[in-house]
C-alpha cells in the first residue's frame, strides 16, 4: 500500500501531506485515519505511546469519544527528506459542554511509501467560552475559504 505524496518531500508536497493529514483527523474515523500510519508506527502524544497502527487506532477511538465537535487546523512549519514538522490548533468540548482550544506541535517521519513512520506530539490546551471559538465550519472537511491558522493570529 502507497500513501501518496511520497518522500522525499518538496514544500508543494509537504503541504499536501498536511492538508491530507488534517482532512483525515477532522473525518474522526479512527479505522481510516490509522491507515496513514504503518503496521509498526511508533508515536508520542503527550503521555501515551503508541506501539503500532492498532494502538494509534485505540488512541484515536478514545480521543474523539472525548473531544467532541472537534475541529483541528494543521500548518506545515518545516520538511526535509522524509519529515515534517508541523504547528496546529483544535478546538472541541467535553461532554459537560466546556469548549477547549488545544496548540500543538508535531514531528512526522515517513517510510518511503509514504506511511507515517513516527509522530511526536507536543500539546497543551486551555478552557475557552463558547463565543471565543474560531473554527466553526460544519463537522468534517475544513473548507478550502477557512482562513488558515497565520490568518487566525493563532
């Protein structure tokens, strides 16, 4: 199985690559979603570890049960080779309607099918009202005339 765009990345194909991962993230289907990564992925997302593609998965199941409405935007912030770098943003709320709106950070390295190999990722979140929220698309695909996270001053 390819995962096109394939490394070694170009900055137009590092975008892509982005812009695929967050279309994927805002679908929430964990199952589709862990098929970007290989059998043998290996992440860091603040305190858990995934060890494998089904481990991802099980991490994916769990989050989006949490985080609900969520809604991400991805940046590219730097590539070469077979990486990316990458700054984002998401909001959701918990199931006690309190809104969130978490800042990341991550580090992608890819096998040369274009599967994620590695994913570290560093996060923090704080509390926002429900009228500060920025990304108020309909659930699922950001929509192309979204402004993008530069043109939110996030």
């Amino acid at each position: 199985m390819s995962r096109p765009p394939l490394p070694p990345f170009t900055r137009e194909s590092a975008i892509e690559k982005v812009r695929l991962a967050e279309d994927g993230w805002n679908g929430r289907d964990a199952a589709k979603v862990a098929l970007a990564y290989t059998t043998d992925t290996r992440w860091r997302n603040r305190v858990e570890f995934a060890r494998s593609r089904d481990e991802a998965q099980a991490f994916l199941t769990r989050k989006w049960n949490k985080e609900l409405d969520y809604r991400l935007i991805k940046e590219l912030w730097a590539f070469m080779g077979n990486r990316i770098a990458v700054r984002y943003a998401y909001e959701y709320h918990d199931d006690s309607g309190q809104w969130f709106r978490a800042y990341g950070n991550e580090n992608w390295e890819f096998a040369d099918d274009g599967l994620m190999a590695h994913r570290h990722a560093s996060i923090n979140e704080m509390p926002i009202r429900e009228e500060e929220r920025k990304f108020r698309w309909p659930l699922g695909r950001r929509p192309d005339d979204h402004p993008g996270l530069s043109d939110l001053g996030l």
